[in-house]
C-alpha cells in the first residue's frame, strides 16, 4: 500500500488569514498523537496574506481518510468553517521518501 | 528570517520516471548532510509516471539558493540533466510549522 500525499490550499476570508493558519496549526498539533499521520505541514503563501498551504503525508490514503472523522478533526473544521473562502487541491502525490520522512 | 518552501514538479522524459525518481531520493539523502534543509520529500505524481514531486523546507531561502552550489547538488544535477523534459514551480511559500517540522 503506497504512502499518500497531498498538497492544498485554503483561503481564508479576507483579513482572516492568520487565525486560519493558527487553526491549521492547531490541527498539525492533534495530528501528531495520530500514527497514521507522517508529516503536516502549515504554511503561509507567499503574496497572499489570506492564503494557507498545507502539506500532509499519511501512510496510506485509507489512514487520511480515517482522520477526517476524528472528533479533533471534526473541531478544527466547525472552527474554520465560518472564516473559509475556498479550498482547493493542488496535488495528491505517492511519497518514497527523502529527509524528513 | 522566514523559512522558506517549496513545491515543484520534474517531469522526465518518457520512461525515465523511476529513474528520475532515484536521482532525487539520491539527492534528498544528500541532503540529510546540509543543516538548513529541514525537509526533501519525494514523491511520484498519481496518474503521470514519469512525474516526480519534490517538497522542500529550509531556514531560509539563503540556504536553498547556497545549496545549489554544492558539488553533490551539482553532480545530481548532472546526471538528471540528460532525462528531464520539463521543470514546474508549483508554489513557493513560509512554513510555520506542524507535525514533522
């Protein structure tokens, strides 16, 4: 079962931008008592002061999938609901490896 | 001094993905040796076998332009040079932290 990885982008409403990310980080926290969770990674766009990147690597994509009903999962998501513009994926990718993983 | 990241993706000429690939892991292997990089992750893109996705982090985007020089970035460079067909930036952006970082 080949590792799974995704790369996305979620803009916040306008001004809204940094308590986005603070939620996402948030959520990069909780994901750290979750095996199934290698590497989540927070960060801001360049240019964009509302825009938040995030880079998640999981051990399959069943395990991904699986973390989206965590109730700390379900949490962040009714916390950034209100404030979110849009989502989107920009890739989903099989990770080999490297430093970091 | 914000950490800086990026996203990009090689494309190999037909047929070469996987080796492709094992120049990169090779790289990012090379890379555990280089402090300001924090992360280099390596990934095959679904659906396009001769894509490969590559994540980095560093300190700073000093340290990333300083790692172009170094001789296994360029012998690496060297050997990729001949099988890749085309280069892509995807995003650049500030990583802020999270799980694995």
């Amino acid at each position: 079962m080949d590792r799974f990885g995704l790369f996305g982008k979620l803009t916040a409403k306008e001004g809204h931008g940094a308590q986005l990310a603070a939620i996402l980080l948030e959520a990069s926290h909780a994901m750290k008592e979750v095996s199934g969770c290698e590497l989540y990674v927070v960060s801001t766009a360049e240019n964009e002061p509302d825009a938040v990147m995030v880079y998640e690597v999981w051990i399959n994509e069943e395990a991904h999938k699986a973390s989206l009903a965590l109730e700390a999962t379900q949490n962040l998501i009714m916390q950034a609901k209100p404030i979110i513009a849009g989502m989107e994926r920009i890739s989903t990718f099989n990770p080999l490896g490297g430093k970091g993983l």
